[in-house]
C-alpha cells in the first residue's frame, strides 16, 4: 500500500507541475484592438456673433436704390477642417483648426470670413473634450455697387478686407465612433476694420464692424 501511495502522490504532483506549466505557456486571451485617434475632422454648423453697420441705400438693378436698415449682429453659416498635429494620440493632443464663416446678414452687405488657428484640446471623461484655441481672422466684406453702362445697368461689388485675431473655448462631446457635437465661444478683435467702402458715389463712406464675442454649435465627422 505504501508504495502504491508514493506513485500516486508523484503522479500527482508531476500532474501539477506540468498543468501549471501549460497555463503559464498559455497566451493570453487576445484583447479588442483599440481604434485609432482621429486625425482629420470636418464641421459645419451655425454661431451667432456681431456685425454692426449703419443703415445706407444701395444700387438695385434698372438704376434704382434700396434701403439697407443698421444691423448689430447676425446669424453665421460656420465650418471647419481641422487636423491632428500629434499623430497617435488619444484625445490631449494639438489640433490646426482652419475655419470658415459666412455671415447670413441677406445679399446687400456680404461678409465672409476664415480663420485659421491652433488648439490645444484637454480629454475631462472618456467622451468629453475641452478645447481652447487662438486663431487669426480674415474676413472680406463687400457692397453692391452700381454701373450704368450705354445700353444696361449691371451690378457689381465693392470690398474692403478686415484682419484680425481672437481666441475661443469649446466642450466636444464624443457621439459615436466617427461623430461629435461641439458648442463653442470665443471673441474676435479686429485690428484693421472695413471702412471707406462707398455703394455709390455720392454716397457716405460706410463701416462695418465685426469685433466682439461669439458663439455657436457644431456637428463633426471623425475620420
């Protein structure tokens, strides 16, 4: 009996040996492939922010005039293209942001503007980012100008352009996979305003002014 009960007792522990040989061996299970950080990104969306001129009459076709009423803000189409400076990370990571603004103030006084900038964006949870950014400003604005000609009367444009600079803030919330929502505020200043510009002759010189704070929200693809 002893000695069948010293070859059990091997056989045992020779069974341990090599079970817990075979589990240290064994690979480990595989884990979900992490996907990659975006590294491109498109928005578009709407902001609000000043555009303050005063009230002036314009050309309209057939040599008439119309009535162009004092404005203090409006509406803007916004967009953007924006790209991950620091290839591989998460979400703390440096981002060239290019946007582009156009002013829904109707087809009298047109105003169009890019600003292209820097951002350095914050990870606060797994799906919130904040962003702050500094970006400089160029914005063309424009007036319809009249022309009479020998046999037609066309319409053309004057324009004058404005630069400057500003900064902003941003909370980017994570959607999805490839989609985020993004609410922004910020301020421009501008250094040279559009000033001087005249729709006719004899008309007074006319200035529009697009200093001031701003803000607005976004949708974005991730791609």
């Amino acid at each position: 009996m002893s000695v069948t009960r010293a070859v059990c007792t091997v056989g045992m522990l020779v069974s341990a040996c090599l079970s817990s040989q075979a589990v240290r061996a064994a690979p480990p299970p595989e884990q979900e492939a992490t996907p990659p950080p975006p590294q491109l990104a498109v928005e578009v969306g709407g902001t609000l922010s000043p555009m303050r001129h005063p009230a002036t009459e314009v050309p309209t076709l057939r040599s008439r005039v119309k009535s162009v009423s004092a404005r203090s803000g409006a509406a803007r189409l916004s967009g953007g293209i924006h790209f991950n400076l620091v290839r591989g990370s998460e979400r703390s990571d440096w981002w060239w942001t290019n946007g582009i603004d156009w002013y829904l103030a109707g087809g009298d006084v047109q105003v169009l503007a890019m600003r292209p900038g820097l951002e350095k964006r914050f990870s606060l949870t797994r799906i919130v980012t904040l962003g702050v950014s500094a970006f400089g400003n160029a914005a063309e604005v424009s007036l319809p100008t009249g022309r009479l000609g020998a046999n037609n009367f066309y319409e053309g444009r004057r324009s004058k352009w404005a630069f400057g600079a500003g900064g902003l803030a941003a909370i980017q919330l994570k959607l999805g996979r490839y989609v985020h929502a993004r609410v922004h505020g910020g301020y421009t200043h501008y250094f040279e305003k559009a000033d001087g510009l005249q729709p006719t002759p004899d008309a007074a010189p006319f200035t529009v002014s697009l200093d001031g704070p701003f803000a607005g929200a976004l949708l974005g693809l991730d791609l």
